[in-house]
C-alpha cells in the first residue's frame, strides 16, 4: 500500500481553504515544466523529494502540483496542472484559476481507481489569461496533456486513462468531495 501523503499540523494545510472564489485556489507546485524530475512533497520529512525520473524525452509540459487540505481515492492531495508563463519551483503557492479537469482512471495491479488531473491558469498568468474554462483550450493542447498522464502513469501493473474533459464547475465540486475525503481521514 502506497503511503499517503497528507499534510500534518506545519504543513500547508491552510492554503488549501478556498480563496473570495470557488474557482480560485492555491497549489503547491511540487514539479516545475521542463523537468524529467517528479518530485513530491513528503509531510514526514516536511520537504520535497526526488520519487523518480521520466524517461528521456519526456518532461512535464507545465508545472504540477496538488491542492492542500484535499485527499484523492489514491490516498495523495488532488493533482493540479498549472498553466503559467515560465516554471516557478518545487514549494511555490500560486493562486490559481480553476479552469477544468481530466477526468480519470487507474489500474493498479488491477484495481481501478478515480485519478483526477485538474487544470488551472496562474491568476499572475499574461499569456493565459483569457482561458476561462476547458473549452478556451484547443484539442491539440488538451491531448497532449491527456498523452503525458497516459504515457507517465506507464509502469508495470499499472495503467492511466481519460474517461472525460470536464469544465470549471464539475472540477470544483471533484474537489469539494476531495476536501470532504481529507477530513473523514484526520478525523
């Protein structure tokens, strides 16, 4: 069983409260665009670790992170993509823009999971500013984001995929129900 990775008292438990709007959040980027290097927060240690590298060729197309005070069906904070102008790093808060989510699903070692990916804009963003919702997004960026989960999920007994493109007001209450979850579990 895999460990969770929910965040204790000193932790950034407190970014997760919802900010003037139910589509504005904040995320802590774990991993930045560009990177062959996924890292993930480790509530134990209170820092950020190294959990593996990508196959060469493969990076993270916008920088990754989770959403605090919230917990997923695979027992991780909910994972958020955020679209931005220029990487930020491992440990920075951005206030985001909910803009939509991948809705979807994984097989480990043949049990099926719901494994949402959340997309976002930086509320600081320039060039993303005019996206509103998933919809703002061409097919040809959403299937390569769809394509970057498949293909990093792809490890023996293990398998991601996209059941569907949801917009901004499916995603917040996906969260919702992923804050719900993080409560029952400290409680």
């Amino acid at each position: 069983m895999k460990k969770k990775r929910t965040l204790t008292a000193g932790g950034a438990e407190s970014l997760g409260r919802e900010t003037s709007s139910s589509t504005t959040l904040h995320v802590v980027v774990e991993t930045p665009a560009g990177s062959r290097n996924k890292y993930a927060f480790d509530p134990a240690r209170r820092t950020f670790v190294l959990r593996k590298v990508l196959p060469e060729g493969m990076k993270f197309p916008h920088d990754f992170g989770f959403i605090p005070s919230t917990l997923g069906e695979d027992g991780d904070p909910l994972d958020v993509l955020i679209l931005l102008d220029e990487a930020t790093f491992p440990g920075c808060v951005v206030e985001v823009r909910l803009i939509g989510v991948l809705e979807g699903e994984k097989s480990e070692d043949g049990e099926k999971i719901s494994d949402h990916r959340f997309i976002a804009v930086a509320t600081e963003s320039r060039s993303h500013s005019e996206i509103r919702d998933i919809e703002d997004l061409n097919d040809t960026a959403l299937g390569e984001m769809e394509r970057f989960f498949e293909n990093y999920q792809q490890e023996p007994g293990h398998a991601f995929k996209v059941i569907a493109r949801r917009g901004a007001n499916e995603a917040v209450r996906f969260i919702a129900a992923g804050r719900r979850h993080q409560k029952r579990e400290i409680a």
